[in-house]
C-alpha cells in the first residue's frame, strides 16, 4: 500500500508582483501598483494542484527561513500537502520578482534561493517518502543533478513524471526515465535542438515521435486550448489527440502546472496515458477560468462540472 499517490519533486517560490503602467526603460523609474504576493513555483503549484483534486500529495523542496518560506509552507498543509519533506534554510526563499502592463505582457526576474540548494543529498535523505510514492513528479527549477538523483531514488515501480521547464539537456537516463516526459511546444523543440535549426518537424506529432526517439518511454504534448497529444513508446507509437473542453480563458498562469499534477494523479490511480490527459486538460481548462495560479486550481467537484 503507497502513502501517497504522488510526490512531487521541486521549487517553490514567493511570486512578487507589481502592476505597472509601462515597463521602465534601462535606467528609469517607473510608480507601479500595491506589491501582492501569491504562492509559485512549479513544485508547490503541483503540489497544491493534486492535493486540491483529492490526491495524497507530499512535496520535497527547499525553502528559507523567513516569511515567504513559512507562508508557503502554511498553504501547502492547507490544501492538504503532507510537507514533512520540505527542507528548510541554507538561502532565503526563492522569489519572482514580476510587473505586469495593462496588456497583460509581464517581466520576470527570478532568484532561485532556496530551490538552487535541493541538493541530491536531500533527495536520499527523503528515501521514506519515495519507498511511499506511487508516483514521483519533478520539473526543472531544481538543480538538474538533483533531478537526476530523483530518477536513481525511485522505488521498484514507482513511475516517473518530468516537465522540463525551463527546458535543459537531459542525461540519458534521466529522459530514458520519463514516463511521460510532459512539454509544451517551446519545450519540445529545445529538447529537439529547433533552438539551433537542428530540428524542423511542424506538427505535434512529429515532436512527440522524434522525442520517443530519442529515449523517453511516453510523451505529453500540451496544445493550450486545443487540449494535448500523447504517445507511448514501444510496439504501438500512435500519437493521440485529446481535445479540450471550450471555456473562456480569464488567466492561464499556472494551467500546465495543474495539468502535469492532475495527470500524474490519474496516472498513481492506475489510468491509461490517454485517459488521464483526458481529465487533465478538463483540469487545465478549468484553472484558466480564474485569476492567479494556486488559487485557481480546481476541486474534483469543479472539474466534473465544468
């Protein structure tokens, strides 16, 4: 019997954001808007977004000890995160630092903090919660040397999920580990070398097949609004469309985090890769329809009605 049907694996930051009439030019000062800080992070954002679904959720991260890093710890136990496994100190949080014009168009700085300290030693120091996950997820805001570490940690069985944003080469045995390796466009022409003209395919199918290809047991494409693709490998590499349902988008921040986390769950429930993508970009669809990231991730409840 598992503990948790999902660990997630990665950052978590304090999202700092100010509106702003225009972004200032090099040198110049701009007046903004009231400082508002929302919880962030691709790691928390999973987390939370799993928990809130219904899934027994843990999180290994690393945050400061100071007031970002002890709100963020509050609201993870308040979606029902277990946070045994969340490290504390060795850098102050890490933070975004974000302005938004009235276009919506925003800025972004982001100081690792804390999360550039989630060293492979915590990982093997967490050996209890990954004997206990029946899923591990992980993302790239964490060293890729600790990433790498998650793959070797697993318990016989235990499947592993990767996003890899923002997008970096993968050792072999990381992306041979990825099932499903979960991109985005951007990201699965980087993976592909399209960055450098390495790479021309034009269609989702093409990234996903080519991706297999190069060692990753199934593939998750994300097509915003159109839903995602998937594809296993082995005998059959038939790619999948799965479409999503039609909402109005009022905010998209946060979207794929919840995406990759409700599929995650669905897939620690035992769920065929197609028909956990299925509930996942229903989750996806729905965590558009509000303001901000966490606190726009739905219940199972608002996902069925959607």
């Amino acid at each position: 019997m598992y503990d948790y049907d999902l660990l997630v694996v990665g950052s978590a930051n304090a999202d700092l954001v100010i509106g702003v009439e225009r972004r200032p030019a090099p040198g110049e000062t701009v007046l903004g808007s009231d400082l508002a800080v929302h919880p962030g992070g691709k790691g928390a954002n999973q987390a939370v977004a799993a928990a809130r679904l219904g899934a027994r959720t843990a999180l290994l991260a690393r945050v400061g000890d100071d007031a970002h890093g002890r709100l963020l710890l509050e609201l993870q136990r308040a979606a029902g995160v277990e946070t045994r496994g969340v490290r504390v100190g060795g850098a102050p949080t890490g933070v975004a630092l974000i302005t938004v014009d009235p276009s919506g168009d925003n800025s972004i700085v982001v100081s690792p903090g804390a999360n550039a300290r989630l060293t492979p030693e915590d990982v093997r120091d967490a050996a209890g919660l990954f004997a206990g996950a029946r899923v591990v997820s992980a993302q790239l805001e964490i060293p890729l040397e600790t990433v790498a570490e998650v793959v070797r940690a697993r318990a016989a069985g235990t499947r592993f999920v990767l996003n890899p944003s923002p997008p970096a080469p993968l050792p072999a045995d990381v992306l041979a580990a990825c099932d499903p390796l979960v991109v985005n466009e951007h990201e699965a022409r980087f993976m592909l070398g399209g960055h450098a003209g390495g790479y021309d395919g034009k269609e989702p199918e093409d990234w996903a097949r080519a991706l297999l290809a190069l060692g990753a047991r199934s593939v998750v494409v994300t097509l915003g609004a159109e839903g995602a693709l998937v594809a296993a490998g082995g005998t059959d590499t038939a790619a999948v469309r799965v479409p999503s349902p039609r909402v109005d988008a009022v905010d998209t921040t946060g979207a794929g985090d919840a995406f990759t986390a409700a599929l995650a769950w669905r897939l620690a429930r035992g769920e065929d890769l197609a028909t956990a993508a299925a509930f996942a970009v229903r989750v996806g669809a729905a965590a558009v329809t509000k303001e901000g990231a966490q606190v726009s991730f739905p219940t199972a409840e608002e996902v069925a009605a959607l």
